[in-house]
C-alpha cells in the first residue's frame, strides 16, 4: 500500500509534457561547454581503433534513432502523458550522454587534429539535439513545419557525418589540409575576378544610387574609396603573386603529407596542421586591406604577417618526416618566391613608411 502511495505520488509530481522539454533543451546546451574543454579519460588500456570507431557509429545511431522517436510523438496530438515524456527525456539523455563518453574515450596520443574532429562532430550532435527539442517546444504539433523536421533537421545531419570522419590521424591532417587549400584558392580566385573587373564594389549601388552618390555624399563612397588608383594596381601584383604563392605552399605541403606522412608521427602532423591553420586567416587579411581604400601601410603589415606564416609552415615541414630530403625540396625555392614578393611590396609601401 505504502509502495503503490509514492508511486501515485511520484507521478503527480512530474513536471507536464513541455516543461520536461524545456528542462530538457536546457540540460543539452549545459553539456556543450563540457564537451568543448573535456579532456580525454585516463586509461590504462590499450587502444583499440576499430572498436573505438563501432562505438562511436553505433552511438550516432542510436541518438538519431531517440531523435526520430522523440520528432513523432511530439508532433501530433495528443501529446505524451509526463510519464512518457520522463521516459523519452531520459533515453535521449543516455544516448546524448553515451556519444559524449565514446568521445571521451578517444586518448590525445592518437592525435589532436583528429581529436578536433571528433569533438567538433560531438558538439554538433549534442547541438543539435538541444535544437530539436527546441523546435518541437515552439512549433505546435501537427504544423506543417514539422513535416521538414525528420527530414533536414541539424541533429540527423550530424549523425550521418559520423562514418564518414577520418580514421586516423594522418586522414584528419589531409582532410584539414584540403580545407586550407580550398579557402586559398577561393580567397585568390575572388581577388583575381576583382582585379580583372577593375571595380571590386560593382554591384553593391543601383544605378540610380551611383548616379545620386557620385560626389561623394557623406555615407556614401567617393570615386577613390571605389576604385583602385594606379598605384594601387601596382601594389596588388605582388600581393596576388604572394597569394598564389600560399596556395602553392598549402598543396605542396598536403602532397608531403599524402606521400611520406605516418600514422605514428601525430605530434608532426599536428604541428604542420596547427600552423597551415594560420594560412587561410592571414590571406583573409591580406586580401580585405587590398580593397579600396587601400592603405600601403597595412597592406605591408598583412604581407610581412602572411610572410612569416609561410615561413614557419615551411621550416615545420622541412624539419618533419614528410620532408625525407630536405636539401633537394622545393622549399627553398617556395622561400625565396616568397621573400620575392615580399620586397617588391616593400618597394611599392617605401614613401608610406619614410612619411
């Protein structure tokens, strides 16, 4: 008698249906600052890949699948009794819970770049979990909006990303390598278009705005903050060869590390990773000082900043177990491609600095 009270009790005393989701939603964003600055879980076993990786997928798995069930009751009407949702709520906090562990388990000596990885898949899962249950506390059950959410939703996308992470180390080196080359050659390709149409700003004013505003109205850009002066135009092929010269590093570096790179050596790779990372931010740099109006000055601190970049990246490979032969690289030659570069800038920003 006494058992069957509390438990009369216990179920009087659950919060309702939306309630529970919102302790819910609120308990998910909680373990993403946890998952961010989590460190690995000491261990004295041996690792093992191949069932780290079966965890790990089977994991996804199972919080897609708390996912789907969680979309469908919520959905329609009427909506579950709060000891269901109490149930719901807690298997999607055991598999949310459950894919963080597995992350957990993946040790630091199996390399930072690809723990970077699985720890940025891991947050999105959790993130977008938080998002579902989010929605589903904002979106009246049987809307149309709920039709797309099973099928486009954050959390499944995450899910689905899961088997497709790299491996090992040397797999998440190449993978953030081919990033970097990408964001270059886009930065370069866009900064050559610019060049070519001679107006990077056209577009951005109707005809009848330019036609208002062509004097310079306050608010508005005057004909020199649109356009490139022809000393400019000199000052901007240098720069653009300096560009390419980036892209050439980054590919030639991934070329290294896809030929000569070891799965044991992930202390080397991560440093050539961490330092590739500077790359595509200090061409971000360097490009939007090359836009009207440009100041030579600042132009020539983002090179030198992008200089010193390339050159670190270049001494870290040439020093690694990628290089085999540093004497007979390409290196050198990249260097002094770069310094090249470098000098004729200097030459053109000369008047700027002895102002």
């Amino acid at each position: 008698m006494a058992s069957e009270t509390a438990s009369v009790a216990a179920v009087l005393t659950l919060a309702p249906p939306l309630e529970q989701l919102r302790h819910l939603a609120a308990e998910l964003r909680l373990l993403l600052p946890r998952v961010r600055v989590g460190e690995a879980r000491e261990t004295t076993e041996e690792f093992n890949r191949e069932m780290f990786w079966r965890r790990l997928n089977e994991a996804a798995v199972k919080v897609s699948g708390e996912a789907t069930t969680l979309t469908t009751v919520f959905s329609r009407l009427p909506l579950p009794s709060p000891q269901e949702t109490q149930r719901i709520s807690e298997q999607v906090r055991a598999a949310t819970k459950a894919i963080i562990a597995v992350y957990y388990s993946l040790p630091k000596d199996q390399g930072i770049t690809l723990r970077k990885l699985v720890r940025s898949a891991t947050l999105d899962i959790v993130d977008g979990m938080a998002q579902l249950v989010e929605v589903l506390l904002i979106t009246p059950p049987q809307s149309p909006e709920n039709s797309d959410l099973i099928s486009c939703n954050s959390v499944w996308v995450a899910c689905q990303q899961v088997p497709r992470l790299p491996r090992d180390n040397k797999a998440a080196t190449l993978l953030m390598l081919t990033k970097n080359v990408d964001f270059v050659k886009d930065a370069h390709e866009e900064m050559e278009q610019a060049v070519e149409e001679c107006d990077p700003y056209c577009g951005l004013l109707n005809d009848s705005e330019e036609d208002n505003h062509s004097d310079g109205v306050l608010g508005f850009p005057s004909n020199r903050d649109l356009y490139w002066s022809a000393e400019d135009q000199e000052l901007i092929i240098p720069c653009l060869a300096l560009v390419r010269a980036s892209k050439a590093c980054l590919k030639k570096i991934r070329i290294l590390v896809a030929e000569n790179g070891k799965k044991d050596q992930v202390a080397q790779l991560d440093d050539i990773v961490d330092i590739s990372d500077e790359i595509s931010p200090s061409v971000d740099d360097l490009a939007l000082s090359m836009y009207p109006p440009v100041c030579p000055l600042t132009v020539r601190i983002n090179s030198a900043k992008l200089v010193s970049v390339l050159r670190k990246a270049l001494e870290i490979t040439k020093a690694s177990h990628v290089t085999p032969q540093p004497e007979d690289s390409w290196i050198p030659l990249l260097v002094n491609a770069v310094d090249h570069c470098m000098n004729r800038i200097k030459e053109f920003t000369q008047n700027e600095i002895e102002l």
